[in-house]
C-alpha cells in the first residue's frame, strides 16, 4: 500500500508529508484548497510530464516522494525485471524536479521515467477526474473487458497478434513482388548482368586486403630500395669508412692485447658480440633490398586488379565478401524469377494458410472475449444496483468487427439501458456525467477484485451524484477498501463519513506566500469538516449532529458489512 507521500515545492505545496493507512483514505477541503495537487504529485513521482510551471515561486527544484510497503509477489518480480534491488518489501520512489530536467529513482537507485512508469502499474491504480470520459470511447470498452480476461487473455492475443504480423509481411512482399512480364525480364537481364559479373571476377575473400599490402610496398619501394641501400653502404666492410670495416679493425686490435687481462676479455667478447649483430643486420638487409625489386609489370597487374574490385565494391557492397554475398542473392532471385509463377503461388498460399491461421485465433480470442463478457456483465450489474441503478439492464457486446487488427476482430461496446422498458443503448449515448463516474467506479472496483494491485486512488469519483446515490457510492467505496487501499478526494458528506482515516487539504496564507497542507483530522475536527461538508456555515450543534448522524450511519453499515 501507499504509506506515505513527501512533497517539497511542487505548485501552492512548500514541505508537505502525509502517511496513509489501510482501507479508505478520505481527503477533503474547500473549493480551490488544491485538493487535484495530492493526484498531481503522484502522478509526477511516478513519471508524468513535468512542467516548469509546476515549481512553487522561487524554488528552484522540486522533489515528489512516495513510499510503498508491503510483500507482493508481482512487485518482486518487476523488480527483478527492471534489475532493481529489493528494500525489505519497501518500495521508495523519488524524483527531482527541475526546469529542463529531473532525477527518477527507486530504492535509491536512479532510473528512466520508463521503467518508474513499469513499476508503477503494479503497485497503484489511478483514477482523475475525467477518466470516466473515456467511456465514451469504444476502445475503452475492448480495454476494460481484456484487462477482466486477465491470463486467460495473454495466450490467444499473442497468437492473434503474432498471425497479423505474419500475414502483414506476406501482404506486402505479395504487393512489392508482383510485376508483368516486361518487367520481370528486365529484372531478370540486371540480375544475370550483375551474377555474371561478379562471377567473372573470380574473387577471393581477403584477397582485397593483400593486394592494397603489396600495392603500398610496391608504391613505396624505391624510397625504401635507395634508404636502405644507403643504410648497408655505412653498416658494411666494403667501403673503408664503413661501420664494418671500422668495427674488424677495432676487433682485431682489441683481441691482440685480451690475453693479457679478464676484463679485456670480457670487453673483446662484447665487441664480438656487436660485429656479429652488425653482420646479422648486414645481410638481413640485403635480403630486404633483393625483393625491393620493382617491377613494372607487376605493379599495373596489381593496380588494375585493385581497380576492379574497388568497381564492384561501389556497386555491390563495401568488401569481398560483402561482393560475393550480393552475388548470392542475386543467383536466388533469379531462381524464382525463372518460375516466378509458382513462386507467387506459394506466396499465396502461404497468404492463405496465414490468413485462415488468424482467424482462428482470432475466434479462440472472441470466445475468451464472448465467455468473460458474460461474467462481467453479471458482475457490473450488481455493481451498479448497488451504486443506486433500480432498474438498470447492462451488456458487454462482443460482435465481430469490420476489420482484423493486431487485438482480433472483435467490436465490443458496453450498452445500458437505466429505465424500464427503454432498449439497450451505447453507453455514450444515454449516460450522463454522474452516472459514467458511477459506472467506472463499478467497473474499477470489480477489476480490482480480481487484479493484485493494492492502492486505488479516486478522484472526485462522486462527480454529478448527491443524495441516496451518493451514499450507495459512499458503500461501494468502503467494499473495495475491504480488499485494497483506497485513497479518495471528494467534496460529499456520505463519502467523507465513510472514511476510515479522514484528511483536510487547507489553504492558506503565510507574510507574501500562499501555502497547501493536508493533514490527517481525528474525532470532533472530522465532524466539523463533515458539517462543513453538509453545507453549515456555522458549526451549530445542530450542524454537528447532522454530521454526527451521517457518522453513525456510516459505522453501522461498516459494522454490518
């Protein structure tokens, strides 16, 4: 569950930290107090689009944290999905806000807004304002019936998705491949002009790369021929002033005196040591200087074969192999073009089998589809009797559709009707405002009965509703916080006193600045909200017994549940 929140900075809020508690959280306050902040903030924390805008005056960041207790098997696995330390059954999420960028982190280890986002759909639900709006939509409607589905759902749409794609490819190389005969001979002409080509060349892979070897020595190698020639003139013993000449006599007068001391010997044996290396160098350099030869004859074989494959190479590819690779495929495109006709056969029939493939699965998705869309029907009429609907009819259509896409070919349309006698009808078309916030609480809080996330957030879900309604709604609320964490902004009395921990969101001013805090009320500061609530302007006794009347009411209703 959500155990607490810390915001700092964030629009009319400067240091705020609430800790919520299990079942139903209530938070209330008076019109423009800033209640819509506490969603902001969460939904920032949890990586929803920041503005600079959003910074409290004069601050120059902002930070949202949100902490998280409790096992949960689904948490852990994410966790170990996105490569994220576990903290005890503690999740802590944190993020820095400020203008140009910000900082995610959870556990203390900085992440991407991506895999916050990841995390997130595991650990809360969040319901704003105008979600209900969204009903309007049909593809909502498809949406909340899979998310019901639940496993059931995962195997058939994958195989659904998987045949679509399959036999997308095969449509498109159908359209990219068919051509006239014209055409396919001249394609068939390029094909063995470029083959015929390559073949020719009689390439050998590396080859490319020893000959540029051979063409820089070859290039090089006067240059090479004259230094080194130049280099053996002074390091031999044919010249007399040679560095060999000058080193045998050095050797021959040392020897003639070595006898005479050990040191001297050691001396003379080093000198030997030196003539032979010089020696060594002498003839390893002239070994050089015999293959320095050029020749002219060699050298244009190797340019003009360098040449040849630096042609092919600008119009088949960037290397040898690359060359041969390309010839290929080109040796296969001619295979099919020289009976292309039975090639586009089997394109379409392979089109064929695709396409029966996918609609079988999308029959095996509609069934699954079709089967839960009872059971939801079913469990959103009780629902929405008990959210004051007397009389309403409600059914999930699952019709096939005009078209297969990657989710099936199912249309499905939520229809309502909510007076006796009336036909079903779109739910758009005959749903006001308050009762499209009743049927998404229905529908919220019967997925939430069957999904494992244990924080649901509400807010102003009571939009449109007063009176007897708003009591049923006010039930219905303290049902779903029997199994999960419900944490809920309203502005009606029959909710707020359901609350098992109620908090007021206040504005006010401090010397030049204006200031947002919730805090957690208790007893006779409950009862005066609720009687502010009810519409008193004074706290009257009377005020205070209607709201200690509606609070009784409340406590027997949890009592009896």
């Amino acid at each position: 569950m959500l155990q607490s929140l810390h915001v700092k900075n964030l629009a009319l809020m400067e240091d705020t930290e609430v800790e919520f508690g299990e079942g139903l959280n209530i938070l209330t306050g008076e019109t423009g107090a800033g209640k819509s902040l506490l969603i902001d903030s969460v939904t920032l924390a949890l990586g929803g689009k920041f503005e600079k805008e959003m910074l409290r005056k004069g601050a120059d960041s902002a930070s949202v944290e949100l902490v998280f207790s409790g096992e949960d098997e689904k948490v852990s696995e994410k966790l170990a999905e996105l490569e994220l330390e576990e903290n005890d059954g503690t999740v802590i999420i944190t993020r820095r806000l400020q203008a140009g960028k910000s900082v995610c982190k959870i556990n203390g280890e900085t992440v991407t807004a991506r895999q916050v986002k990841e995390l997130a759909e595991v650990l809360i639900d969040i319901h704003g304002q105008h979600e209900h709006q969204s009903l309007l939509h049909k593809k909502k409607h498809r949406e909340i019936l899979d998310a019901y589905c639940g496993e059931e759902y995962r195997e058939p749409a994958e195989q659904v998705a998987g045949a679509y794609g399959r036999c997308r490819e095969l449509r498109e190389k159908l359209e990219e491949e068919t051509m006239d005969e014209s055409v396919r001979k001249k394609e068939q002409s390029l094909a063995e002009f470029e083959l015929r080509e390559i073949e020719e060349a009689g390439l050998i892979p590396g080859e490319d790369e020893e000959l540029e070897k051979r063409y820089r020595f070859m290039t090089n190698g006067k240059r090479i021929a004259e230094s080194l020639s130049e280099s053996c003139r002074y390091t031999g013993s044919d010249r007399e002033d040679g560095a060999g000449a000058a080193l045998s006599r050095a050797l021959r007068s040392l020897r003639n005196v070595a006898a005479c001391d050990e040191r001297l010997a050691q001396l003379e044996q080093q000198l030997a040591e030196v003539d032979s290396l010089l020696a060594d160098y002498h003839r390893d350099a002239a070994g050089y200087l015999a293959d320095c030869e050029f020749d002219p004859e060699e050298f244009a074989r190797v340019e003009e074969r360098l040449n040849q494959i630096n042609r092919l190479k600008g119009k088949y590819g960037t290397t040898v192999e690359a060359i041969l690779q390309y010839g290929a495929d080109r040796q296969a495109y001619l295979e099919k073009l020289s009976d292309y006709d039975a090639y586009m056969e089997s394109l379409r029939q392979r089109l064929a089998e695709g396409e029966a493939e996918l609609e079988a699965a999308c029959e095996r998705l509609s069934g699954v589809r079709s089967r839960h869309a009872r059971q939801l029907t079913g469990l959103l009429t009780e629902a929405l009797k008990g959210l004051n609907f007397l009389t309403v009819d409600f059914e999930i259509a699952v019709r096939p559709g005009q078209t297969v896409t990657t989710d099936g070919y199912d249309d499905v349309e939520f229809l309502i009707s909510t007076n006796p006698g009336e036909p079903l009808k779109p739910l758009g078309q005959v749903a006001s405002g308050g009762e499209l916030s009743r049927v998404m609480l229905a529908i919220k809080t019967v997925l939430a009965g069957r999904d494992h996330i244990d924080t649901l957030i509400f807010d102003e879900i009571d939009a449109g509703i007063s009176g007897k309604t708003a009591w049923k709604v006010s039930e219905q609320l303290d049902l779903a916080a029997r199994a999960h964490q419900v944490i809920c902004i309203t502005h009606l009395p029959q909710i707020a006193a359901m609350a098992d921990h109620h908090f007021v969101i206040e504005k006010s001013s401090r010397s030049d600045s204006t200031v947002t805090d919730i805090r957690r009320v208790e007893d006779g500061e409950s009862l005066a909200e609720l009687a502010r609530l009810l519409g008193s302007d004074a706290l009257s006794e009377a005020a205070l017994e209607n709201a200690r009347a509606m609070r009784e009411q409340a406590v027997r209703h949890k009592r009896e549940g």
